[in-house]
C-alpha cells in the first residue's frame, strides 16, 4: 500500500497536514535517513529486505543495500540515503506524518507539529514506533487539566527533543496518577512460558500482548505499552521476545528484554545493552542455553566461534589483499618519481642498448629495481597496517563488534556485518584519510552471505562475495 493511501481524514484541516510537510518535510526525510536500518518501520521498510540491520544509511553512504520502501525494491547506496528517500518525498512524508498524527491523542492534533520537530531534534535516535509508547502524551494533557504538571513542564514546546519529554515525565511525575486511574491494580498475567530459570535469573517468553505487558510492568518497552499501540506482535511474528527478570537486581526494577530476529536487546529503560557483557559476565548459564535454542545468537559476531569466523576473516583478507595490489599497481604505474628513478638506476647499472636507451627487459629481470613498496616507503607502511587489521584473529573481531555495539552507534553486529567491522577498525585504528580508498572499496564490494536454504534452526554457512550493489 501506498503511504498517500494512508492519510487520515480526521483531524487534517485543523492542524494543517500540508503546512506541517512544507515546513519540515526535507529534515523528516533526512531524520528517517539517520535512523538504523532495523529501526525502521516494518510496514514502511520490509525487514527481511535488509541486508545490514545494524547499520546506520548514512554512516556508510558508498554501501549500496537492497531494501524494499512500501514494497518496491530500492537500492541505498552509493548515493546518500536521503537521496534515495527524496525520490519517494510526498509518499515517505505522508507516511510520517501520518505515524506521529495516529500518537497524537487530542481531536486537533495540537502535539502533531510539536512531536514532528521533537522527532526531528532527536537526530533519529527515537524509533517513530516510540513516539507517544503507552500514550504519555495523554497522561500529560489530562495532568494539565488537573494541574498536576509543574509550570515548568507546562508548555511542552520547551521540550526540544521526545527523549527528553519522555524522562521527564517517568523522573518527574506518576503517570497513572496524572492520568487518575488505578492502573497499578493486579493485571491478568496472559499466557507466558518460563523458559529458563537458575539461581540468578527467570527468563520469560510472552506468548500474548497480555503476558508482554505483565512482565513488562515498569518499563518502556512498546511490547509492554497497556495504553495507545502495542508493537508485540510486529515482533512476536519475527521471533522469541525474551524477558529476563533478575533474582538478585542491581537496582529496583532491573529488566531486559532481548529480541533476536531485530538484534534488539534493552534494558527497562529501553535503552541498548551490551548484549555479550549482559550474557557473559551476568548471565553465562542462560547463555549456554541460548547458544543451544536461539540460532540467531550464533550468528551474531560476539558470540560467533573460531570455527565461523576465521574462514570469513580469511576470505576478506585475500579478496581485499588483491584490491590492495592492483591499487598499489595503479599508483606505481602513476608514479614519475618511481620511473625516474629507476631510470636512473637502469643507467647507472649500465642496463642501455647500442642506441643508449634504457634496456627496460634487463631492468625487468633486476629484482632490486621492480620492488616498488621498497621505493615508496609511506605507501609499504600503509600496506603493511591494512594487511595487520585484515588478519585479525576471530578473538580481535569479536572485541572490535562488542566495542562498536557498546558505543550506541550500532545495533549487536551479525556476522553479515563483517565488513562492517573491518572498515570501522581500519577507520579507528589507522586514520580514514590515508585509508579512504580501502575502507571505500570494503563498504562498497565486500558481501558477507548465508545459506537460506539451510532451514530453521540450522547454523547458516557463510561466503564472501565481491558486489557493487546488495
């Protein structure tokens, strides 16, 4: 379906749809281009589509990915994302619009214009399926009327972002009081397994959107939202939605809920954990049960074994070795120092035929003249640094996607993102301007594939591929 089939009749001449989309319809474009891949609507982007959950468009613009927008095939790359957006403008900012009016709780969508410049502000960082989670926003109208809102809360127009709406209304304030109701009563559990449980921790698997907001009681989650939309089944359909539930929590309230097929995994906050430390260092027996049951765990780069990932590592490093050559060929044929020089040599050595010109077979076949990496040191050190980053052992891999996921700037990494990692280690590790053209080639070419035919719950085998488009 279309995103202009989607327009809401209600509500449109009060508020002025077509004033909003004038006013801020390029910068929704480019905060959906910011926005990571799996954090993308499902019903705006066909999950299954992507190639790259973890990444974000724009972070990797020489990337072509193969995505469908509103079911139609669209490559990202290598043109920037929000290029690639604007050529479906009207339906892509209709489809937004439309989202934040649906959250909007009031008859003349007076927080509409308001959530789309929050939303804006945010950078991408709040998922459009956050907007509005559990209806905040009406607690917060109603708690206006009753004057439960603090003067300085008052005017939500000094919020400049939904986050930091959002936690002030949670540090603040009571919703359920703003909202006078007695939500806290005792909620019907729903149908749920246990899945695992030990001394440290019960895991839970909500079956319904009943169970997913009863051990949810507490958090942010969307799964969990008793008020407005709840996205349970959009992930539920996908996978296992797993709640753990702390026996001995660090702090009241402690909980995670862990979601495999979106390589989404939060604290009760809703905010991204480090899903390897979460597992290793809290939870290592849950984990050996999950390396067991989960097959998408094993896919994921930090919990990947040496097995898996050496035979990858390997074939990126040939695959990129061989670019690395014929680059350093290309520069060697541009180089006129270099052919002076060994003309130079050549004269010297005596290599000139009965015309006195430079016999270039006899220079051929003179080893200490055709070693340029020899000539240009800058570009040996260069090439010795990728090669050392290309051989990383699986250990120095697993390190590198923890770290990246640990930053926030990554969902956890699968290990279809392997050039991913390769090209933020070069990138940190030895400097982007020197290795523009390395790291340029590995976003643009490398392709790190499995086997779907494998079946459900089957380890994937993984090649490397060479493509400019995915």
């Amino acid at each position: 379906m279309r995103a202009h089939e989607f327009q809401t009749k209600t509500a449109l001449n009060e508020y002025r749809r077509d004033v909003t989309a004038q006013s801020y319809g390029d910068k929704l474009i480019q905060t959906l281009a910011n926005t990571r891949l799996s954090h993308l609507p499902t019903d705006l982007v066909n999950p299954s589509s992507l190639a790259h959950t973890a990444m974000t468009p724009t972070a990797y613009p020489n990337k072509s990915i193969r995505v469908e927008i509103f079911g139609q095939p669209v490559i990202y790359g290598p043109a920037d994302a929000a290029e690639i957006l604007q050529s479906l403008k009207l339906d892509i900012i209709s489809y937004i619009l439309n989202v934040i009016e649906q959250r909007d709780p009031t008859p003349n969508k007076e927080y509409t214009q308001w959530m789309a410049r929050s939303w804006i502000n945010g950078a991408g960082k709040t998922k459009l399926e956050d907007l509005n989670r559990d209806d905040i926003l009406s607690a917060f109208n109603v708690g206006k009327r009753r004057r439960l809102i603090n003067p300085e809360h008052a005017d939500i127009n000094k919020f400049k972002t939904w986050d930091q709406f959002e936690n002030t209304m949670h540090t603040v304030y009571d919703i359920d009081e703003l909202r006078g109701s007695n939500d806290k009563q005792e909620r019907e559990r729903g149908n749920a397994n246990t899945v695992y449980e030990d001394g440290q921790v019960r895991v839970v698997v909500p079956n319904d959107e009943t169970a997913a907001c009863y051990y949810g009681q507490g958090t942010r989650w969307c799964t969990a939202s008793t008020q407005g939309h709840n996205f349970f089944n959009t992930y539920n359909k996908q996978g296992n939605l797993y709640i753990l539930l702390p026996k001995k929590p660090q702090y009241e309230g402690e909980k995670y809920q862990l979601h495999f097929p979106s390589n989404q995994f939060m604290d009760e906050t809703d905010t991204p954990v480090n899903v390897y430390s979460l597992l290793s260092d809290g939870y290592p027996e849950f984990l050996a049960y999950l390396k067991k049951t989960e097959p998408r765990i094993n896919s994921l780069i930090v919990f990947a074994n040496d097995e898996t990932l050496k035979p990858i590592i390997d074939q990126i490093a040939e695959l990129a070795d061989d670019y690395l050559w014929e680059y350093i060929s290309e520069y060697e044929f541009g180089d006129d120092y270099w052919t002076e020089w060994r003309t130079e040599q050549a004269i010297e050595r005596g290599y000139v035929d009965s015309d006195g010109e430079v016999d270039w077979d006899r220079v051929h076949e003179d080893d200490a003249l055709n070693d340029y990496l020899d000539f240009n040191d800058e570009l040996r050190r260069s090439y010795k640094n990728i090669l050392g980053e290309l051989k990383s052992t699986p250990e120095q891999i697993r390190e590198a996607a923890g770290e990246m996921q640990s930053s926030g700037d990554y969902d956890a990494l699968g290990i279809e993102d392997m050039d991913i990692v390769f090209s933020h280690m070069i990138y940190e590790n030895l400097g982007k301007s020197d290795n523009f053209e390395i790291i340029r080639w590995i976003d643009n070419n490398i392709m790190v594939l499995h086997d779907t035919t494998r079946g459900p719950g089957v380890a994937p085998a993984w090649t490397v591929k060479l493509s400019s488009k995915r």
